[in-house]
C-alpha cells in the first residue's frame, strides 16, 4: 500500500501539473479538496482520466469522485480494491 | 440619435428548424430536434444531439456554392440564417456595403482543423483550409456570401457570443457608428466541442431536463442566427416595420470560477439587472425569462438563484428551450433571442420539455406551451468563464420607455494610463527603447519574468504561458494606472490559448476520443484569457473576447473607447494576447496566415489601461477608428473624415507607426498608403523588435504611448534613418493594416 501511494502522489502531481511539489509534500490523509490542497472539480476530472489511464478504472459519475477523491489514502485503497490494470 | 432599436429582421438554423417558420412550427407543437446523432462522424454515439438536419453538401447546394469552394459548417449554417435576416429585413447587395457584420463563435472552423490537424502537421494536403481555424474567418466567409460588408469582427465569449455580438451592435448603433448592424452568430458541432464537454463530463446520455431535479448535463447542439438591429430613423426612411425592439442589454463577470458558475449567480444576476436599468423597465413587467437553462446541475442551480435574488418571490414565467434545440454554445444567446421574437409575435411560453420535478431551490419552468400575450421579456446566455449577458426584448410597438429617447453621447476625454508588455524583448520594461534585442531566426518565444510574484504555483497549475502573461501584465497595468480596479475587461485574441488547444487536437487526433483532458479543452475557449484576468482581479465589470485576425485588438480597444464614450464606463483595461507554439507556426506559415518573407513572429501580451482620469497617464487617446475593405478612394475619403471629427489636420501627425514588419507586400501597402494618406509624416515601425503576432497592433499602441511618455523616438524604430532627428513629439498615428483590407487608426497625443 505504501507503494501504491507513493506512486499516486507522483501520479497526481503529474496529473495536476502542481509545479514545485513533492510526492513528500502531500500528508495521504490530508483533504485534497477545500482546506488541503485547494483542488477544485476540474481537477476531480483531471484525476477520473487518471485512474483510467493508469488504473483501467473508468467512473461514470463524476460525484462519485467526492467520496474517493477524499484524501490519497481513501484513493489508494480505492484503486487497490477496483484496479484493471 | 434618438429612438428604440429595431430589429428589422432575424433568421434562424437549429436542430428544430432551416428557417423561421419550421422553427415556429416546433416550439408551438413542443417538437424537439434532439435525437440520435447523424452527421458528424464520431465515436460518441451515446450523446443525444440536436444537429442541424442536413449535412454540408446539402447546405451549399442549398446556398448555390460549389463544391470545390472552402467553407466551414459554422459558415454555412451562418449563411443560411444571414440570408433570412437579411431578406426579411428587406437588405438588398447594394446596402451591405453600409452595414456592419458583428458574429460570435467559439472555435470558428475547428470541424476542418480537427479533420486535417496531422495533414497540418505532416504535409501540404489541405492546408487550404489552414486559414479557416480563425473564427474570424468564419465571419468573413459568413458575411461575404453576401456583399462587402463596411466592417465585420468577431466575438469569442463561449456560449454568451452571440448574444454580446448582440451588444456591440446595439452600442454601435448607440455612438452613431453605424445606422444598421446585423449580428449573432454561428457555431456547429464538431468532435473537439463534444469531447471537450464530455472530457467535463457535463453531457447526458439522455434527453436534457433542465431545472428538473434530475438533470444530468446537457445535449450539444448547433445552429446559426442573426438579427438586423436598425435605427428606428434608418427604418422609418427605408418603410420597414420592426419585428421587435432590443431595449436593454447587460454584460457582467461571474468571476468565479473557469467553467463552474457561481453558488449565488452573481454575474447573472448582474447581467439581468443591468439589462432592466438600461431599458428603465420595472421588474415586475417582464412577462418570460428564457433561461440559459442547460441542463447541468450547477448551471440551473446558480441560475435559478440570480432570478430568485433579482425577483424575488414573484418570479416571472421561465423556460428553457435547450430540450428543443440541444445546446447551441456560442449560437444560443441569438437563437434564443429569435425564439422571444416569434414567442412575442405570437404570443406564447415556450414549453421547458422534459421537465417532471422541480429541483431544490430551484425555480419552477413553464413546461408546457402556454398562449399568452407577451410584452417584455429576457433572453439569458452564459458562458465558461462567467461571461453573463441578458438581452431585454420587447414588442413591436410597445410602450417606448427605450433609453435610446436620450441625447447622442458626448465626447469624452481618454488617457492611455498605462500599457504593459511581455514579449520577445525584456519583459515589463522599456528596455527595448535603450537595449533591443536583435533576432535573426523567423519565429522566437516570449522572453518569461517570474510568475511567481503574480500567480500562486497552485492557481497555476492549469495555466498556459499565454494566460500567466496575460495575469502579470494585467496587474502590472492596472498597478501603474493608479486605479485601484477597472470597469471593464476587454481581450482580443487571435488564436486564444493554443499551446493547449494543440495539446488537445493532439490527442484527440492520435489517441482517439477517450480519455482527454478537460484542462486542455477549457483553457482552449478564446475567453479564458479575459475570464481569468476577471477571476484574478475580483472583477465583476464588463468581460468581452474579441478573435477576428489580426484585428483581435483593435475590435477590443474600439469597443473600450465606445463604451466610454456612452459613459458606460470610466475605464478599461484592454489587452492583447497571443502565443504560438513551433508547430502552429509551422501550420501557420504553412496557410499562408503569417511568416511570410522576412516577417519575424513572436508571441505578445499587452495590456493597456484606458481611463477619463489623467492624474497618470501616458498620453492621450485622441480617436479610433477602423475602416474595412476600403477602395483608396473611400479610405482617403474616411481617414480624412475621422480627422474632421476628432478636430485635427491631417499634418498635425509627428509620426505615423506602421506595422512594417518583413511582409513585402503588405509593407508596400504600407508605404504607399502613408504617402498617399498622410504625406510627409515620418514612418516608425516597431515589429522588427516585437515580432508579427495577431494581437500585435496592441504592441503598436504600447510602443506609441512610451514613445510620448518618454518625449524620445529611439533611432531603431525609423523606417528611413534620414528621417531620425531631435524633433518634439506631440502626435503618433498608430496604423494597422491586417490582410490589407482591415485598418485601424489610433491617434495619440502628449
């Protein structure tokens, strides 16, 4: 699991473009939306493409994402449990 | 002038009707044009649209065009509507040269660029079509079906264009620029449209409900109108019979967020209420409200609260018709303004189709066709970005309580504040006056300050270089005027955001249509610029895009100088912006559209605040003026007329600065025009240091204005060094010359 997050926080960096920060920055646990990160619903589909490209995980729904886009941890175990690839 | 603004004439395309008539038909039989998608080739079957129903072939056949000419479906389903317009108005080919052609379109002739995108790329195949990717283009091609247009631009404000192409006319008409302007607008659907609004995934698989609890996005679709605006004099002389009245307009900035609108509709309701004011009508008069209405969750939610803030309890009858016609984007704001016409004229509610259960604190739709005589009533048209216009249409022959019964506009004084530039020279500076830097290679990027002391590394995260640009020097601009905000935001782009259009096409064109970015989709929309200046400085004030060639800037600045000129507003902020990357420049040079002989292209972002204050000004802006496809007899005609107008002699010119700029043949047009035009004044040139870019007439007006600061013309802006001298500066003649037909004129005094 450790592994897991540690990629997806290089994933979502990447994803995100958020110049100048590290895969240590991020607190898995810390919200990424509001008071965290300060990520808004554009990058909530900015990480659904993600998960479908790294994960094979396609959400219909983009409220879904509300729930899993929690914090890394709540993501992680989410792809950990759904993961096609 | 004096008098209501008619609308002599409207034509109209959508998913329910070629005309008008058949359009009628639908809304009084509650007949959608929403179904299966049938003409554009795409893998997205899943998405109900409402297309035009008839494919290319059968519209130019339709309009007598041959087959081997260029054109775009925006274009010709804007034909189609233009020629009913302007029949119904009864405009014959021998009035078009006196009329002005005002359209609005998001992606202008993106069916062809994301046809022929890798041809572009790779080889020659095609790239007659390379030119049509401009959405003013489109309008050139729209309008010049028809005649020789006396001016045409181009609004890119996403799906509020229309309906602020609506706007600049009536302003127009207001200033006595012009006695007719026909406007609206066109936009088809192309796959980069539905696979970018998939990409936000605000598209539903069904039919749209909107302000239905269960609305799940909206249903793309197309189409074309346009409305003939007219003075009321105008109409009188020529015995024609209005078909409604256009009484009021309001534009306002969301500023909230680049695709989400606002929790309380601020810019909504800001739009609404300026319209009511304008028009002086009561609220409590107006009998329908056509709602922008698109189906997404969040767009009929903020909407529902902008009316509900405006008219509290008692809310007028409300509809959306997007059930009917799908989402029109850039086309709806005068497709809808057509259906509150015919609804009018023929006194009926459009049904809100698909509606069954009213949302949380939403209001409640008219959801059935209801017969009712109808006096006053509001168009909406929103946009991405927060780009909010409400057009207040009224009866023909109704009470006239129409602010155009007011006095002709004084003419007010206007200061140049400042003016800020980041190009292929020094960035923020005038370093370029002591310091040039020389290029010897044809196309060169922006020289970059830190961005970091204007944008935040989380807010830019989603940000093209074109847009950090656009931010620093904004703020730059707007902290060297003194002022502490502006009145309006006034953009003009050539080609908007094109390193992330390019990303997208990219995609799309090699990786398919899944999985795209909604990033690169949205930041494509040309009004992303002037939207997020907005969003960056609070600014809730006027917010218009201009994309029309290499006349982008100078329609911002025009339009900048005519809402002052009403008193509408006390200052601007006007920009410029483009960017390219190396394959758009090769694309580019490739069509034709620009590095041509020894041009040298660069990327620029100018913005200039314009201001009835001096306290800190540059210089003053004495007149503007643009003048289209002129014969030299009509352009010695009216250049002399603009100077009788602003009071000056054509020989109190110093300098004339040209955009002389490696072209050969637009250079000696150049030449030859200023001698014949303004006899001995001496020539300048200035995109030598800055570089040939669509918006780089803003440059003209930036190095213009520091030359009159500075009291001092350095010596490497002299087009013939026998004319370097000491002599005092007190007047510089701004020209541009774009596709040698359009011009502006900008004189700027000390």
């Amino acid at each position: 699991m450790d592994e897991l997050i540690y990629t997806l926080k290089q994933q979502i960096i990447e994803a995100l473009n958020l110049e100048d920060m590290k895969p240590e920055d991020i607190d898995e646990n810390a919200s990424l939306f509001g008071e965290g990160l300060g990520l808004d619903s554009i990058d909530a589909l900015e990480l659904i493409v993600m998960m479908e490209k790294n994960y094979g995980i396609k959400l219909q729904d983009p409220t879904q994402g509300k729930e899993i886009f929690r914090s890394v941890a709540v993501m992680a175990d989410f792809i950990a449990k759904n993961r096609k690839k | 002038m004096t008098g209501p603004i008619l609308i002599t004439g409207c034509g109209v395309i959508s998913a329910i009707g070629n005309n008008k008539a058949e359009t009628l038909d639908a809304l009084l039989h509650n007949r959608s044009g929403v179904g299966e998608l049938a003409y554009l080739k795409t893998e997205h079957k899943e998405f109900p649209v409402g297309e035009v129903k008839m494919n290319d072939e059968e519209m130019r056949k339709l309009l007598n065009i041959s087959d081997d000419a260029i054109t775009t479906r925006t274009a010709l389903m804007g034909m189609i509507a233009l020629d009913e317009a302007l029949k119904e108005a009864e405009i014959t080919s021998e009035m078009i040269p006196n009329i002005g052609f005002i359209s609005g379109t998001t992606v202008g002739g993106m069916d062809m660029s994301e046809q022929f995108y890798l041809d572009y790329v790779n080889n020659d195949k095609h790239k007659e079509y390379i030119a049509v990717h401009d959405c003013g283009n489109c309008s050139e091609m729209t309008a010049e079906h028809f005649g020789k247009f006396a001016f045409i631009t181009t609004l890119s404000t996403a799906c509020s264009s229309a309906a602020n192409a609506i706007i600049l006319g009536a302003n127009m008409l207001r200033c006595g620029e012009a006695d007719i302007v026909v406007v609206g607008g066109s936009e088809c659907i192309t796959k980069f449209h539905l696979n970018g609004f998939n990409s936000l995934m605000i598209l539903d698989t069904k039919p749209c409900r909107p302000f239905d609890a269960t609305r799940a996005g909206l249903n793309l679709g197309e189409g074309a109108a346009y409305l003939v605006l007219e003075t009321e004099e105008s109409a009188k002389r020529r015995g024609v019979k209005a078909q409604a009245i256009l009484s009021g307009y309001g534009n306002a900035c969301d500023a909230f967020h680049q695709t989400a609108s606002s929790p309380d509709g601020e810019g909504a309701f800001r739009a609404m209420k300026e319209a009511l004011e304008l028009a002086g009508i009561q609220k409590e008069a107006i009998d329908y409200i056509n709602a922008h209405g698109t189906g997404t969750p969040n767009n009929d939610l903020s909407e529902s609260q902008a009316v509900k803030r405006l008219f509290g309890e008692e809310v007028p009858p409300m509809s959306s018709t997007k059930p009917f016609t799908g989402h029109t984007t850039s086309a709806s704001g005068s497709i809808e303004a057509v259906f509150c016409i015919l609804a009018l004229q023929h006194g009926f509610l459009p049904a809100n189709l698909n509606w069954s259960q009213p949302m949380d604190d939403g209001i409640v739709p008219v959801h059935q066709i209801v017969k009712k005589e109808l006096k006053h009533v509001l168009c909406n048209a929103f946009g991405f970005g927060g780009n909010d216009s409400s057009m207040l249409i009224s009866r023909a022959g109704s009470d006239r309580h129409c602010w155009l019964d007011q006095q002709s506009p004084e003419q007010r004084p206007i200061y140049v504040l400042s003016a800020k530039q980041i190009s292929v020279q020094q960035p923020l500076s005038e370093d370029w006056m002591t310091q040039p830097i020389e290029y010897q290679e044809p196309f060169n990027r922006s020289i970059d300050p830190s961005f970091k002391d204007y944008v935040s590394p989380i807010e830019a995260r989603r940000m093209g270089k074109i847009l950090k640009r656009a931010i620093a020097t904004s703020k730059e601009a707007i902290s060297a005027s003194g002022l502490s905000s502006v009145d309006a935001i006034i953009t003009g782009t050539g080609y908007g955001c094109i390193e992330n259009t390019e990303i997208f096409l990219d995609a799309l064109s090699k990786e398919g249509e899944q999985m795209l970015s909604p990033t690169y989709f949205m930041q494509s929309t040309h009004n992303t610029i002037s939207s997020l200046v907005a969003i960056q400085t609070k600014n809730h004030g006027y917010n218009v895009t201009y994309a029309h060639k290499g006349i982008s800037f100078d329609s911002a600045l025009q339009d900048a100088v005519l809402q002052m000129r009403l008193g509408k507003i006390d200052s601007a902020l006007v920009g410029g912006h483009d960017e390219l990357t190396p394959t758009f420049y090769n694309i580019l040079k490739k069509g034709g559209v620009m590095g041509r002989d020894d041009e040298m292209c660069g990327e620029a972002a100018v913005s200039v605040v314009l201001g009835s204050r001096p306290e800190r000004k540059l210089c003053k802006l004495l007149g503007f003026t643009m003048l289209h496809q002129q014969s030299n007899a009509s352009l010695k005609q009216n250049v002399s007329t603009f100077f009788t107008k602003i009071n000056k002699k054509i020989s109190e010119i110093d300098y004339v600065l040209t955009g002389i700029s490696g072209n050969h043949e637009s250079d000696m047009a150049y030449i030859e025009e200023c001698r014949e035009l303004f006899g001995d004044a001496k020539l300048l040139k200035y995109k030598h240091l800055f570089g040939e870019s669509f918006t780089s007439s803003g440059m003209g007006i930036y190095v213009a204005a520091q030359c009159l600061k500075a009291g001092m013309i350095p010596t490497h802006l002299f087009v013939n060094p026998s004319d370097i001298s000491n002599d005092k500066i007190t007047r510089i003649l701004v020209l541009n010359n774009s596709d040698l037909k359009d011009y502006s004129l900008t004189l700027l005094e000390k």
